[in-house]
C-alpha cells in the first residue's frame, strides 16, 4: 500500500451536503443490477470503470487512480458487516449520472456517481435513507499508475485527518491523486505487532437517520499530473460546487442532445438506441493535459493491466466515428477529432494508428511500433475531411487542412509500389486483419475500397480548392483502382470478392475467404452493381449474419474460429459495414437486420451502451471486449441516417439528397435538427395509400442549402403518377434501383419545402425483429430480397431447417402463397404467413417464394 497511513482524528459528521433538486436530460435506462455486467461514468477527463456487483476503478486520465473501490455498511446493533457488492440491486444510467442502489431490511443507499465534462475527478453522493444509525465504509486500493507504457506504481498513501481525504503520491514526480469524504476516520492502519498484509485502504463515516434526512454523503476522487496541491484543489472544487457539476453535466448532454439529429421512427428501439449512441459516442472524447482533446477507442476496466480498454486514442476509430458524427450534426466534434490527428501526422504523411495517453511521457512515436502500425487511417483522413465539407460547406476548415490532406493522399498513392492500382499492407501497416490465419495480407480489398474513396475525395476538395489538375488526377486514380479491384478480386465461382492477396515467397495468391470485408466498398458504391448483389446474398445470410450482428467470415469458411479476433467473432463495427452496404445497392432488409442488431445490442450489457465484440456463435460479448466502443455506437448512427434514411450531402452543403429505404411498415419518420450547409431542417417523412411526402422546414434562417432532391425506393409494382413541390407540378423520374425502383424530384430550396409523389403503395415484406436472449445462437429469419411485379412478390429469405417461420407481407393485393405456406393472420393490408424451412441439419437454409398478387 506504500507508506505508513497517518492517525486518525475525531470524526466529523457535520459536512456532509444537502440534498438538491437533481435535473435530469431525460434519456435513462434502468433495471435489476446484473452481477458481473459493466457499467462506466466518464467525462472528457475522468473514468469511473467496473462491474455490477463487484468493484470499480477510477481514472483521471492519464492516471489510473485507484481500483477494487467498493462500498460497505454497518448498521448499529447488528453485528456483521455488510458488503455493498451483495447488496446492490438496481441500476439507473443517465448521461449526466449513474445511480447504484444497495438495499437491506433496515436501510437503503443510492450511489450517484458523476464524472463532471471538464474536471479530472469524479463524484459519488451518497443518499442514505435508514431506520438506525449506519456507519458507512470505503474501501479501495491506492494506484496513482500512469497509462501503459510509462507506468508508475504508489509509494506513499497518507491520510489528511483534517481535511478528511487521502493524498497520493509518489517521491520525486509530480503526480498525485486524491480520495476525500467529509467526516471520514481512517480505518486501515496495520497494528505495529502484525505481520505485513496487503490489506486495502479503508474509511468510514458515521451516519444517523436524523443527519442524512435531506443530506448526501460526497465522496471524490481526483488526480492531477501537476501537483499534489492541484489535486487537492481539484478535490476541494468537486465538493464544494457538486450541485453546480451536476446541472452543468446535465446541461452539456442536454445540449448535445437538443443541438443534434433526434429520430422519431415507429420503432422506440431504434430512436432510443440512436440518442444513446449520440451520448456513448460523446463520452469517447478526452481530454489529456498533455496531449489535447481527441476520441478514444473503448472503455472496460484495467484490471491488473494499464489501461482501461482502448482509452487512447486510435486514429482509425476516430474517423471512423467521425462519420457518424458529421451524420448526426455533430461537427465540432468531427473538427476536433480530425484536429487531434492533425498534429500528430507524420511528416511524409502517414496517420498515426495509436497514440497512447502517456505518450507525452516518453518518445512513443519513435520507440514503439504501434503509432505507425495500420495503413487504413490514412486514407479515412481524407474521406472524413471530403464528408464534414460536404455537410457544412466549411472552407476556412478545408483551407487549414487542406496541405495535411494532400500529404495523406499522396502517402496512400505511393504505397502502391508495383504500379497495379492497388495500395498496399506489405511494408506499410495491416488494413483491417492484425494476424491469425487472414494474416499477413499484401493488398486488402478493404484497403482499396478506402482508397478509391480517398481518392474521390480528394478530388472534390481539390475542386473546391480551385486545383482542377489534381482533382483530374485523383479521379483516374480512383477509377485506375476501381477497375483493378474488379479484375483482382471477383470469383465468379464463388458469388462474392476476395478479402486479399498474399505473397508468400514471391507468389500471387489469394484469401479467398468469404468475409464481411466488402461491405466496406459497398459503402461507397464501389463494386459493380451486379456482382454486389451477389456479394449481399452472403452478407445477409445466415453464415454471416447472427442476431446480434456480423460475424468477420462466414461460419461454412475453413478458418472460423468463433472466438477468434480475426476470424470468427461478430464485431457491431463490422455489422454496420454490411448495414451500409446493403442499403447503397438499396437492399433495405438486410440493411435492416444489420442495423436493428446493433441498436438491439445498447441494452444487452453495458447500459446504454455498444460492445466491441461478441462470439460468433452465442449472443454473448467475450471476456476482454471493451464494454463501450466509441465505432460501435458509430455504428447506429450512420446506417441509421446515411442508409435507411439516405440523407446525404453534397456540393458543400448546397444540396442535401433524401433517398429513404423504410420498413414497408412505416409510415411516418420525423428527423429533427438534421444539419445541412450550416443550417438545421426538420425532415417529416409521410406515405400514405395514394402518396409519399417528404418535407424540410428550416428551424431559422441561414444556411447555405439550395437544393433538394428526394429519391424514396419503392416496390417495383407501385404504380407512380404525378409530382408536385409546395403544391406545384414538378418533373419526376424513376429508375431501377437494387430490388426497388426510385422516383426522383428536384428542388429549389426556400422556406419549407414539400415534396409529394403521387403513387400506389406496391408490396414489400416487412422484417421481423425481435430482441435475442442473452447467450443465445442466431435463430431469425433472414429475408435476402423482396422484389415485386405487377403479379408476383419474390421473397428470397433464410432460415434454419427443420423451423417454420412468420412472415408479414404488406401489399394492396390479396396474395396466393405457395402450396405449403399458409396465411396465419390478416389484418387491413398486411398479411402474416408462416414459412417453413425444410431439411435435418441445424443450419441456415434458402428458399425463394413466389407469392402471386391478385
């Protein structure tokens, strides 16, 4: 424990705070404490890190403050003592605050805990409500550790019996960390007679039920990298301004959530998953005192380890987030993670892949290999720059990055050594794969679909920058590579793409593995549109796709493993690649599955929260996941807004393009504070029987929109009439579109604008999706295609065999169903069929219906 703790002076009971009215953002899930489930508290400086029913650790970045923090009671008159861990039976989570309740037959305690946004420390009030006198402990083990790789360990723990807190702290460096709690009494002071034990540090304060009527009992934690008096002082604000931290945490996430995209779809699920990714991905911001503000990874406790999941920064994860940002009108935020890697790009261009919170503490980027490990952060550089211009038209940003941008662009291009259009992994860093049996990979397709996105970002910015040569350039690149990824990857054998090549001695082989990689150049609509809708037949099958999401390569491949990192477990990340591709080639079903898998996943483990990983063949995430991961709660976002709503942006914020792909059984979507140009809109998404109506109405003047242009993809048998903007005739045209046809209408935009097409409703399937149990093998239907006719709706759907699946299908149409599907229920349009699937094996089966309309 380090040095001798100091005695004791008499307790003080008379400092502890009153109760005061807690406001609240409103956004809060809660439920029965689950043993062994993680939960965290963080704000842009501090974290709160552990597990229900069990013990928590406290960072105040990049120090590791204290871990196996628990509480325990004593109550006068009983004799045992009572362990917080085996009380604690609820757990409430909100933005602002995280409430722990621990009950017993004579008394309950509510924990609230609160990180405050910009403060290295973090607040617990305790709220004791008693039928006797409770003496109340805490318990915890003294770090004061620096982030992995500059690691210290505690040399000295004193406590400061008249100011009620313990100081830490370690001879000859400034760094120092803080526990107090008004009135505490040391209690862990080892007798002089006993034999040395690793015992923990414990306080307690005296309560009775007269003195916590209408008062909390407060307990902080803070640590500074400057000084034991700065700690102290940082202690000394958190208790005596705690109700002015509170509201100003519930004032920031309400902020947040006020000021940026809000979903209202028929779906709760899916609008309540999308705020909480919004908050989740928030609190990936950090602030190091060294190093600056920018997005980390993940978060999970430390353990014996010295970091707490990925919170550090990534490069790859924070652009990959950035998407999802920008999407949700959260620019400032992309400003700042793109600001963050800025400054530390390397000199011939190159994006760091990690940077760790000590890395101010010693010459990281020279004497590790981890700065520079990846290839993929480089290119997403340029992508997320291209996608913040053209959502907010921001040239005095452009302008600042604009020479960095140019020097990403030209790093990618030069890793192409042999001159094939393809980049390369070989000498440069792994794309996606970091080992295993898909390693080491020498061109990624995932890497080539990045670069010719790069590339025609790159392109746009530099039209944007008046360099029309350059922007030539970039688009032969971008196209150089697009056909060479065709020519390189396609087995037509196999109906999908390659996930690399290889060059063992010298040879061209390939992986040839079916993997869920190719979702990402379906993101941007990179690979033929007809291979790709072969490619998402095995994106949204059953081999690939589980209930709780994606799994890396199919489960029929040779090498899966599903507790395999590489090859084998479900990432969300890797979910919403698929989610993203499907709905570009405009497959809105297994676009649907893949999305709602992930929303589906905000409530499984950590509240309000998205995990890293889970196994490939159980819905449960692996032991060494980090519980919140900043790219999957990105990967809510994004499917949500740039795939089944199809808001994008283009031209600098001029033109903003609305192309939904809904549920065939939604009929009203409103969007609030969807950004665009520099202003914000209100989108109300309509369908009725005989219309679709699609209206933007600005929340005030400004702005720099000028266009609309609406693309709704409708069933292929709906029949489309006229078009009409705010009441007056308007061009419309349709064109084929995946497994959908597309009415398109152009407009000026001025004030609120409505477009409306006149059309019949057409048939569709509707997916079902329900919730999988925790630890359950995937089990739901898959529904690959649902195309209709003027008489037929081809259902081409997945199953497992021996099962009989419900179907719902709304359609204007009585339908005539196969011989061995039968109509379960009707009710108005839609009709529910039950399916079933043949054979003896315990695997996904196919079957296409044909289901005449009459």
């Amino acid at each position: 424990m380090g040095g001798l703790l100091q005695p004791a002076s008499a307790q003080r009971t008379d400092a502890l705070l009153d109760d005061f009215e807690r406001d609240a953002t409103g956004l809060v899930l809660d439920r029965s404490a689950h043993k062994g489930t993680f939960l965290n508290v963080v704000g842009r400086r501090s974290g709160f890190f552990g597990y229900e029913n069990e013990t928590f650790e406290v960072w105040t970045h990049p120090l590791k403050v204290l871990h196996d923090f628990r509480l325990e009671f004593e109550i006068e008159g009983y004799p045992l003592p009572y362990d917080g861990r085996d009380l604690m039976t609820h757990v409430e989570v909100r933005p602002e605050a995280t409430v722990l309740t621990y009950t017993h037959a004579a008394f309950t305690v509510r924990q609230i805990v609160f990180a405050p946004v910009d403060e290295p420390g973090l607040v617990m009030l305790l709220d004791v409500d008693s039928a006797r006198p409770v003496t109340v402990k805490g318990v915890f083990r003294p770090d004061l550790r620096l982030m992995w790789p500059a690691g210290l360990s505690t040399e000295n723990t004193g406590f400061d019996a008249e100011a009620d807190r313990y100081q830490l702290t370690i001879t000859g460096r400034p760094y120092a960390g803080v526990v107090a709690a008004p009135g505490a009494e040391d209690v862990s002071l080892m007798p002089y007679q006993e034999e040395p034990r690793d015992v923990p540090v414990r306080f307690t304060v005296e309560t009775t039920p007269e003195q916590t009527d209408g008062h909390l009992l407060p307990i902080v934690v803070a640590g500074s990298m400057e000084s034991l008096d700065a700690a102290n002082a940082t202690a000394d604000r958190l208790l005596q301004n705690a109700p002015q931290l509170y509201q100003q945490n519930v004032d920031h996430y309400a902020q947040l959530l006020d000021d940026t995209m809000q979903l209202d779809t028929p779906d709760d699920r899916l609008d309540n998953a999308f705020a909480w990714a919004r908050v989740g991905m928030e609190k990936g911001m950090v602030e190091n005192p060294m190093l600056g503000t920018g997005l980390i990874a993940g978060y999970r406790t430390a353990g014996a380890s010295e970091r707490p999941g990925f919170a550090w920064f990534f490069g790859r994860d924070a652009l990959w987030t950035a998407f999802a940002l920008t999407a949700a009108g959260d620019v400032d935020a992309t400003r700042t993670a793109l600001n963050f890697l800025a400054q530390f790009q390397r000199d011939d261009g190159k994006i760091p892949h990690e940077i760790s919170q000590s890395a101010a503490l010693l010459d990281w980027f020279e004497d590790f290999p981890y700065p520079w490990a990846s290839a993929d952060a480089t290119p997403l550089y340029v992508i997320a720059h291209a996608d913040l211009w053209q959502t907010t038209g921001d040239r005095t940003f452009l302008k600042k990055h604009w020479p960095q941008i140019k020097d990403a662009y030209a790093f990618s291009k030069a890793t192409d050594t042999d001159g094939n259009h393809l980049i390369e992994n070989t000498d440069v860093g792994h794309g996606w794969v970091e080992g295993g049996e898909l390693y080491p990979a020498h061109e990624e397709l995932y890497m080539q679909g990045l670069w010719v996105e790069a590339a025609r970002s790159l392109a746009t910015l530099a039209e944007a920058m008046g360099e029309s040569d350059l922007a030539a350039e970039a688009r032969q690149e971008a196209e150089a590579t697009r056909q060479a990824t065709e020519e390189t990857y396609w087995q037509p054998e196999r109906g999908h793409y390659a996930f690399a090549t290889k060059r063992p001695s010298g040879s061209d082989e390939m992986y040839r593995q079916d993997t869920v990689l190719p979702g990402v150049p379906m993101w941007w609509g990179v690979l033929d549109s007809t291979r790709a809708a072969t490619q998402i037949d095995h994106l949204g099958s059953g081999a690939m796709a589980t209930d709780w999401g994606h799994r890396i390569v199919s489960n029929r491949s040779d090498v899966y493993d599903p507790l395999s990192y590489h090859h084998g477990s479900v990432w969300p990340l890797f979910t919403g690649w698929a989610s993203m591709g499907a709905y570009k080639y405009t497959r809105p079903h297994v676009g649907e599955q893949a999305l709602m898998s992930t929303a589906l996943l905000t409530e499984q483990d950590a509240l309000g929260y998205v995990t890293e990983l889970l196994s490939g063949d159980y819905n449960t995430a692996f032991g060494r996941t980090s519980h919140h991961q900043i790219w999957s709660e990105a990967m809510v976002v994004t499917p949500a807004v740039r795939g089944m709503l199809g808001i994008a942006h283009r031209d600098g914020g001029r033109t903003l393009r609305i192309a939904p792909q809904l549920p065939a059984d939604w009929d009203s979507v409103l969007v609030r504070n969807l950004h665009a140009g520099g202003g914000r809109y209100d989108l109300q998404i309509t369908r009725t029987d005989e219309a679709y109506r699609i209206a933007l109405t600005p929340q005030s003047d400004g702005g720099s929109l000028e266009r609309l242009v609406v693309a709704p993809a409708m069933p292929r048998d709906a029949e489309i009439g006229t078009a009409t903007v705010n009441e007056q005739s308007a061009d419309v045209s349709t064109h084929d579109a995946g497994d959908r046809m597309r009415a398109r209408v152009a407009a000026d935009v001025s004030g609120r604008t409505e477009v409306a097409i006149q059309r019949t409703r057409g048939s569709d399937a509707i997916l079902p999706v329900a919730v999988p149990e925790a630890g359950a093998t995937n089990q739901q239907l898959r529904i690959l295609r649902s195309t209709a006719t003027a008489d037929t709706l081809t259902v081409v759907a997945e199953g497992r065999a021996g099962r009989t699946y419900r179907l719902p299908v709304r359609s204007p149409h009585m339908l005539a169903p196969p011989t061995d599907v039968t109509v379960a229920e009707q009710n108005d349009d839609v009709t529910v069929l039950t399916v079933p699937f043949a054979g003896d094996t315990d695997r996904y089966v196919r079957r296409t219906l044909r289901i005449g309309l009459e």
